[in-house]
C-alpha cells in the first residue's frame, strides 16, 4: 500500500494492494484485520523516516534564522509525506485513527512552530494563526498540486509568507 499510495494511487482498493504485494487478497485481510490497522503500519514507517528530521536539533540561535531553517525542514518533510497526507485526507472523516493521526500532527507542528517563536508572537491569536496556515502541510499541499509550484518556488513563497508576516517584528 505504502508503494502504491508512494506512486500516487490515493485511494488504492485491497485487490491493487494484494497485487502489488503479490500475494492473494485473502492475505491482505488476514494480516490487517481493518483498514485502520495497515493505515497504523503505513504511518509508523512514515514516521520513522520522517521524525529525526522533525526533531533535529536547529542550529539557528535567534527566532528569526529558526523559522527559516523551519520552513526548509518543513519543505522537505511535507514533500516526502505529500501522498500519504493526501491519501489520508481522502479517508479521514471515515477513519477514527486517521482523524486522531491529522490532529495529532496538526498538534505537532503548532508546537513545533510556538517553540521557536518569541512569547509576543506565539501569545498573538492572529499572527500565531496567520504563521501556523502558511508553514502548514494543507498550503504546502495547495502550493504544489492545486498551484503547480516547483518544490523550490513553493519552498520560497511560504518563506515569503513568513518573512512578510513577521517583517518589523
């Protein structure tokens, strides 16, 4: 599933899985007895590739540098994760795991996001809100498939965005 999905199949059905896997389908339902359980496997694997990443240490000293260096982290995760994000999208409002697996990571990068950010900042509603939706994966997202931008020029505009809300600050 997680080749399919990986090559762009958003939606694949358990008869496309156990023939990628070459195995029957009476295989696939045995070894994940629901659909939320091959989301779980799917998940971790991404998660496993993508979490260092994450939780790399910046090696920027002052707020400003750090969300910089936070918007390139994100481009790169957000890139890797694009069709599990969007298969998962798909599916969400008919999956209890998956709607807790996008709170949990929409939780994650508010907090990734607040910790780098001076206190007058992060404590502003409005602003806050305006730098969570610009550095978020729905705009990365919107940016490279509804827009058509370039990994780069996407990875440009949300620093633009960034560095617009935040000039004079």
């Amino acid at each position: 599933m997680r080749a399919l999905i990986g090559a762009g199949e958003m939606n694949p059905s358990a008869a496309q899985i156990a023939e990628r896997a070459g195995v029957s389908l009476r295989s696939v339902f045995r070894h994940f007895e629901d659909m939320d359980s091959l989301y779980r496997e799917i998940a971790a694997l991404v998660e496993a590739e993508v979490m260092p990443l994450a939780l790399r240490p910046f090696e920027a000293t002052d707020w400003r540098a750090r969300l910089v260096e936070l918007t390139a982290r994100r481009a790169d995760i957000f890139e890797r994760i694009l069709p599990f994000r969007v298969a998962g999208a798909a599916r969400r409002f008919q999956s209890a795991y998956l709607m807790d697996d996008y709170r949990r990571t929409v939780a994650l990068e508010q907090s990734a996001l607040k910790a780098i950010l001076p206190a007058a900042i992060a404590g502003d509603p409005l602003l806050f809100a305006a730098l969570d939706v610009v550095t978020s994966f729905d705009a990365w997202r919107r940016m490279r498939q509804d827009q058509g931008l370039s990994i780069k020029k996407a990875e440009a505009a949300m620093r633009l965005a960034v560095e617009r809300l935040t000039a004079g600050l």
